[in-house]
C-alpha cells in the first residue's frame, strides 16, 4: 500500500526527472550526431552504401561464382539493401552517406520510442525515461551503437524484428490475430534483412506459446509460413539467377571460417561491451525475481503479467547465432550489438511494466540513463573530419580525372562521379579466404579500363586480396597531387605525370 510519504516522495523525484530530461535527451542527441558525422569517414558506410545504389545503375545485387560483374561483397538478404536504394537520388556522397547514417538511426530508435510510448503503465515519467534510459545504454555500447549510426543491413534487421516483438508486448489480451499476423511479417521480414536473425521467429512463437497457450502458437506459425513462402517466391523471381543468389547468401557465409582464437576474439567482445553489460546483469536479476517470486498463478499467467520476457528469449536464441558470426573472419561487433539490443529492452521494459514501486522504478531507469550517457568530446572533430573524408577525396579525383585511378576501397566515389563500380578488395579477399579465388577475367572486369594508379586512403594498409596483391607486385609507390596522404601506386613512368583536368 503506497503511503502519503511515498506517494510526496515519488512526485519530488518524478518533478526533478521532468526538469532533468531536456538536458539529457540533449546530450543524447549530440551524441548522435557525432556517430553520424563521423560515418562519412568509415570506409565500410560508403561500400554498404555503393552495395544499395548499384542496383539502380544496372549491377546485379549478388554477382556469382563466376561472374564478370565488379564484386564488393553482398552477403545479406535482400531487403536491408533495398532499404537505402531509395537514397539513391542522392550524387554526392558525403551527403549520400549522412542521409543514410541518419536513416540508419531512425530506423533503429523509432521502434524504441514506440514499443515504450505503448508500454503500461501509461504515465509520462515511466515512458519518457524508460525510452531514454534504452536510447542511451544503446549509444553506450559498441555494438548497439555501431547499428544505429552506420550503413548496415542491421537498421532494416533490427527495425523489423524489435517491433515484431514490440507488438506482442503492447497489444492487447488475448492477442488479436491482427497484431499476430504483423509480429508474423515483421519477424520474417527481419530474416529476410540479415540471415543471422534466423532465431527471431523461432523466439516469438515460443513466447506465444508460453503466455498465450497452444492455439495461438499454432496460429503464429502458420502466420509466418506465408510471408515466408511469399517472400521467398519474390525474391527468388527478383534476384536471378538463383545460384548466384544462393551463392552469395548461403555458401560465402558459410564458408568463411571462424578464427583460430575464436575464445580470446569473445572475450574482446565482452570486454568492449563492458559499459553495458555491467549495469544490465543486476537490472535483469531483480526483474527475473519479480517473474519468479509469484506463489499462486500459472506459468502462462506469469508470462502474460511479465511480457518484457519476449526480449530475454529473443536474446537468448540469438546468442549462439550471435557469438558464431562475431567469432569468423569476417564477424564484427555489430552481431554481439543484436543480442545487446534485446537484453537492453527486456530490462527498460521490464522496469516499466514489472509490480516494483514506482520511487525504485524511477531510480532505476534514471541510474541507467546516468550509467549509459556520456559527454560529446568529439563532435568538434568530427565535424572537422567531414571534408577531408577519404570518400570525398576519391569523387573530387575521379571527376577531375575519370578513370585514372583504382580506389580498391571507395566504389561509392567511383560510381557516384561517372556511374561505374569497380572491385571492392575486401570483398576479393573475402571470397578468396570462402575458398573462391579471383580468375584473371573476373578481375579485369571491376576495374578501370585504362587506370593508371591504384590508389589507397589512409590508415588502410594495402592489399588485403591477393588478385590486388598481383597487380601492385609490378607498380611502384609514388606521390599523386590530389591524393596527398594516400598509398598511391603507378603502372608505369606515364603515372607520373599529371594529366590535365576534364
């Protein structure tokens, strides 16, 4: 029973959260938008980027085996691809990039803020810090982060599958087929933006079948063979050949290995998300109490009072998934950041949604903000970075010289001053270390007809393939004006001369 002193205590402290929030959504956003400023000068952002808008120049999205198409490695399903196509009318590239940067984030918090504006109960306190609490422990961790504010399929993955979760924690009881039959969509659609979402599905039908009982369950998955077979027909129909299309999807994710210190490699993982998963463990603790210490009710009925459950076993079933794609060759922290994300959610919903009192419930979500928010030091900087961004090196070069140069590391510049993609070398060497080296023909095809110089921004140490490695054994290093700073190789004797500017 809520006494008239803790009643006066929660309302002091909810007037202080009131005063407090602007301040700290501020520095959010700030922190924002120094991840975004500083996508322009990550080179994966631009060749994500170039994967999406080749498809509007006439490039099959998914070159095969052996095809002659330019490769830059299109591993992922369709639909994260097909996202940012639609940016495509953008033709200058460090515009092109931070329009896609800021889609990236819209696309990952919009579902945050909804699943916790639906969430119960429905007071403005609850929902505007439990948002901001999950907005912040998700810019605090490397992983979360690294979806949010760069060009991934992730956006399009992470969009699709929290609000097919989403529904099944804010719709109403029972669950209308409706909001079924949209989780059932979303969740496909989530495979369908990266293959390593695979669990999501599974996921949600378990928790159907713990909080809403057998019949449900069995509507949940008939509900997700349709999309499913849909999608697939379309896809298949879209994307031809399909060999090609299985190829790049299926056998190159396959076949790229794990790495040979696949624990140490986890352990970094664990130890770059440290900021948040030191304050997530005893979080969640506390809530799996209140999901345990219930005398009296049943199993489904718990589940029903304890929908913030959905998140935790999505999480779960990701984890394995999670640690097998961070631990290849080719694994990032971005597939550690999916489990990151739900963990996140389970625990500022569960806060939201859990019978604990309302002064600790407050406490609690705002520690979290104060844990996971930080100051912006580097916006200035990265503001400064914009211009002199390897992409926008390389669009100056290229227009002023069309196809003197190979940037084995920036198509996007390339394809966006005259149209043309070109060889992306990890991409090469991805396919190299699959077991699928490059043919002679197949190299010649992704790269200038008549280039002169190969042409290598900072910080990148070139090659990384061995059919780039087989060009540069016969060039020499020289100095380019224009590309000062740059790894710059010359062909021949001819190279050095600067031709004039068209």
């Amino acid at each position: 029973m809520t006494t008239p002193e803790s009643a006066d205590s929660v309302s002091r402290f909810d007037r202080i959260l009131r005063l407090a929030f602007p301040g700290f959504l501020f520095l959010l956003v700030l922190n924002l938008l120094d991840g975004i400023l500083r996508a322009p000068s990550w080179m994966w952002n631009e060749v994500r980027l170039a994967r999406s808008f080749s498809l509007t120049s006439g490039y099959a999205l998914y070159p095969g085996e052996h095809s002659t198409q330019p490769i830059i490695g299109t591993m992922h399903a369709p639909v994260g691809y097909l996202v940012y196509a639609g940016l495509a009318f953008l033709r200058e590239p460090l515009i092109a990039i931070v329009a896609a940067s800021m889609l990236s984030a819209a696309l990952c918090l919009t579902p945050l803020y909804w699943i916790h504006r639906r969430a119960e109960p429905l007071d403005s306190v609850s929902r505007r810090w439990g948002f901001l609490a999950c907005a912040s422990l998700v810019v605090a961790g490397p992983g979360t982060f690294y979806s949010v504010v760069n060009i991934h399929v992730d956006a399009a993955a992470t969009c699709t599958s929290v609000l097919a979760a989403g529904l099944l924690v804010t719709g109403r009881r029972p669950l209308p087929q409706g909001t079924l039959a949209c989780s059932a969509v979303l969740a496909v659609l989530s495979v369908f933006s990266k293959q390593t979402m695979a669990p999501v599905p599974i996921a949600l039908a378990l928790f159907v079948l713990f909080s809403e009982g057998r019949r449900q369950f069995i509507r949940y998955v008939l509900l997700l063979i349709v999309p499913t077979a849909v999608l697939t027909t379309a896809f298949l129909l879209a994307f031809r050949p399909v060999a090609d299309l299985v190829f790049n999807v299926w056998t190159m994710a396959l076949r790229l290995k794990s790495v040979s210190h696949a624990s140490a490699r986890l352990l970094e993982g664990l130890r770059a998300e440290r900021a948040t998963l030191t304050v997530l463990p005893p979080l969640l603790a506390i809530l799996l109490t209140t999901f345990l210490y219930d005398p009296g009710k049943t199993l489904r009925l718990r589940f029903q009072n304890n929908r913030w459950l959905v998140f935790l076993i999505v999480a779960m079933f990701q984890c394995p998934v999670a640690i097998r794609a961070w631990t290849t060759s080719a694994g990032d922290l971005n597939h550690l950041g999916a489990v990151n994300l739900f963990l996140i959610l389970a625990v500022t919903t569960g806060l939201m949604l859990a019978p604990i009192p309302r002064l600790i419930q407050r406490a609690l979500l705002s520690g979290a903000v104060v844990a996971g928010i930080s100051l912006p030091i580097y916006l200035s900087r990265s503001i400064r970075l914009l211009a002199s961004s390897p992409v926008e090196t390389a669009f100056l070069y290229e227009r002023r010289y069309p196809g003197r140069a190979y940037f084995p590391m920036d198509p996007l510049a390339v394809l966006l001053a005259r149209g043309r993609l070109t060889h992306f070398d990890f991409a090469l060497h991805d396919r190299e270390r699959a077991g699928f080296p490059i043919a002679p023909q197949q190299l010649s095809a992704g790269l200038p007809a008549r280039y002169q110089l190969i042409a290598y921004p900072p910080l990148y140490d070139p090659p990384q393939s061995r059919a780039i490695a087989s060009l540069l054994a016969s060039m020499h290093p020289v100095t380019e004006p224009g590309l000062e700073g740059w790894r710059v190789f010359a062909r021949g004797p001819a190279a050095l001369t600067q031709p004039s500017a068209k």
